[in-house]
C-alpha cells in the first residue's frame, strides 16, 4: 500500500460529527518504488505533491498532469492570498498541511485501512473515505503545529463531488492500481480551517496485506500526532508472530 499524489481544495466541514511498499512513495509515471537509501523521488516542483523517480517520468507525464498540477498550484496559492482568520490561520498552513501529510504518509495510510475496516470489508474503498479534522497550533517545532480535532468515515462522494479534477486524478489511480492487482484507490481527506488535503493511497489485495485489524486506530492516530512521533509502525501478524513495520 503506497500513498499517491495529494490535491488541495478548499472546502466546508461536514455537517456531521502492498505492505512491503507501505510508507514509500510510487513514481506517478511508472509506478516505480521509492527507496529512499538509495534515491529520493522527485517533487513537481509545480504541485509540489506529485513524485517521478527521474526527470525523464516527469516530463513523459507533464501532459496529462498539467491541468492537475495547475489547479492544485492555483489553490495553494489562493490559500495564502486569504486573510488570516479562523479559517485561515497561517498564511501557510497549506504548504504545512502538506508536510504534515508526508510526514505521516504511513499512519494516516494505515488509521484509513482501519477506519474503513479493508480487511474484512474491502468494498467500502468503493463508498467511504476517511475524514481527519485537525487543529492549528502555532509552534516553531513543524511536528507540533497540528492535533487531532475528529475523525469521521464520510461517503466517498463528498470527497469526489466538490472537484471534477481531483475526482478525474482519483479515478485515473484507482484504474491502474485495479490494473495491477490492487482493490483500488483508498482516500483519505486530511482537513483544517478552510484548507484541504487528498491523500489517495493504492491499496494492495487485503491477503497481501499483514497488518491486524484495530479498532484504536483513531487513539492511535492522535497519538503519534500529537507527540510528535515520526516512527509509527503498523503492527502485523505473520507466521513468525507479530512483527511491527
């Protein structure tokens, strides 16, 4: 299970309350593996969410991400441009919102595949997303700037329907990640204020997928948050016992 691309939009609160890949970022272009020992992934520089493995994905790519990556673009820079306020209280809490979500691109992964109970239920990546609120913190320490507010697991729709773009990037991910082998694409939608993050994540076959199921993942969540922590695990149960990471 890998994280994808994220997309910013704005929008309203609701109105209601492959394991051995897990934690690693996929080429959006070939679908190559990040090894971070070894190479580091590529940022758009555009988007600044999207990772090629080389300059040549990246430009093999720019015609159909160009209209994505313009829009995204366009809504961090709107986001900055509005006046600091509840909704809005760091002129850069979108460029946050999105280290916050690389920074804990394996756990909110893993709270979403719990949240949305893939193990047992693998057809609800098909109608429901997770839903994070958080708080803003004015810290100096990056790790510390946001807690958990809510949690909530909303129909996929109220994710897809606010953005024919993010909805089209979605999609055209959840197509190759079925083409090859996956159950499809698992969206997580990572809120503050007026700002919005997607993340998409492509989910493995559940019997390729060790992790136990939980149903603490929300403390857990808030945990490895609010502490600060970087080094979350998702516990597994393999023939050898239990295994975290």
């Amino acid at each position: 299970m890998a994280p994808a691309a994220a997309n910013y939009y704005s929008a309203p609160p609701p109105s209601h309350t492959h394991h051995k890949q897990r934690g690693y970022r996929i080429c959006d272009t070939c679908g190559a593996i990040e090894n971070p020992s070894l190479q580091k992934f590529r940022l758009c520089g555009g988007c600044m969410t999207t990772q090629y493995c080389s300059p040549e994905c990246q430009k093999s790519h720019w015609p159909s991400h160009k209209a994505i990556c313009q829009h995204t673009a366009a809504q961090m820079s709107g986001a900055k441009q509005q006046p600091i306020g509840p909704a809005y209280p760091d002129e850069n809490l979108a460029k946050y919102l999105r280290k916050f979500t690389s920074t804990h691109s394996s756990l909110l992964g893993w709270a979403g595949f719990q949240a949305l109970q893939l193990k047992r239920l693998p057809a609800n990546i098909r109608q429901n997303a997770l839903l994070i609120e958080l708080s803003y913190n004015a810290h100096a320490d990056s790790l510390y700037r946001f807690s958990v507010a809510n949690t909530h697991v909303v129909p996929r729709t109220y994710v897809t329907s606010h953005d024919a773009l993010v909805a089209a990037d979605i999609s055209r991910r959840e197509e190759r990640c079925r083409r090859s082998g996956g159950i499809g694409t698992l969206i997580i939608l990572v809120q503050c204020g007026g700002i919005s993050q997607v993340m998409p994540v492509e989910v493995d076959p559940p019997s390729k997928i060790s992790w136990d199921s939980r149903d603490d993942w929300a403390e857990v969540l808030r945990h490895f948050v609010e502490s600060g922590r970087t080094d979350f695990k998702p516990i597994s149960t393999t023939a050898r016992g239990v295994v975290y990471g």
